[in-house]
C-alpha cells in the first residue's frame, strides 16, 4: 500500500482563464458601447448647456423672492419680476418672436408656451411691469409669492417651439 500512494501524482490545474475577448466580434461591441456612452454623454451636455438660461433665471428669481418679505423691497422686487422673464424668453426663442410682444400679446405667448400664468398672475405681472411704485405697494405678500410661484412655473418648464 505504501508503494501505490507514491505512485499518485497530483492532479494538474487547468490553465487560468483569460479575461481577453476570445473572438473579434466582442471588441466591436465593446467599441459600439463606448461610442454610444460618448454619444449620450455629449447629448446630455448639450442638454445641460442649453439650459443654463433656465437655471440661471431660477437663481435671479430665488434672489427677487427673498425681497418680497420686506414691504419696503416688495415694489422694487415685484417690479424685476417682468424682465427677468422677458429675457428669460429672449434667451430660448428667437428675438423676432419675442421681443415686441408687449400687454395681452405676452400674455398669450406666455400661456402659450406653458400656460402656467392665469388672469390673476397675468394681471399681477402686467401691474408689476408699468405700474407706479405707490400702486405696487398694496400688492400683497400672498399675491407676490403666487406671482413668483407662476414665475418659477413658466420659467422652469416653458416650452418654445423654434
């Protein structure tokens, strides 16, 4: 018995296996992968950059909001609200659209393009574009907020076909 355990060898291991494509087809679909990452990463840049307008209006808005809270900067604050959105717009649609649009035409075109503001926010901002600063002042902080709230709507998710 002591002469058949010598006889026995282990066993070999099989040789490790290779992680390398085996066949050509693998590398062009590692190829196509790489190529539609790329593809998709430069789309959802592109997309970023487009709305840049938008996140930085959103920031000029925060900024305006923060003003409503005092009586004494809420006429100043309402009063930036109109402009912020008009060059808002300018920057998606082109000028010749936008930038004669003036009273019941910009509130059209605003409804149009989200139609988030109503007759009462479209009054509100009309007041807030040419109204005197006394007449601003009775605005209320309930009727500012509802205002910027139909602001951040529109400007956030206004859609402008070219």
């Amino acid at each position: 018995m002591n002469g058949t355990l010598q006889s026995l060898r282990e066993l070999p291991l099989p040789a490790p296996v290779s992680y390398a494509p085996q066949t050509v087809g693998w590398v062009f679909v590692a190829l196509l992968l790489i190529v539609a990452a790329l593809v998709i990463a430069w789309f959802a840049w592109r997309r970023h950059e487009k709305s840049r307008y938008r996140r930085e209006a959103l920031i000029e808005l925060a900024r305006i909001e923060a003003k409503l809270d005092d009586a004494a900067t809420r006429a100043s604050a309402l009063a930036e609200i109109a402009p912020l959105i008009k060059r808002t717009a300018l920057a998606a649609a082109p000028r010749e659209r936008v930038a004669a649009l003036s009273g019941s035409a910009w509130l059209a075109y605003l409804k149009q393009t989200h139609g988030s503001f109503d007759d009462e926010s479209g009054a509100l901002l009309y007041k807030a574009s040419y109204a005197p600063r006394e007449q601003l002042a009775v605005i209320t902080l309930q009727q500012a907020r509802g205002l910027v709230e139909a602001a951040r709507d529109w400007i956030g998710h206004h859609h402008v076909e070219v």
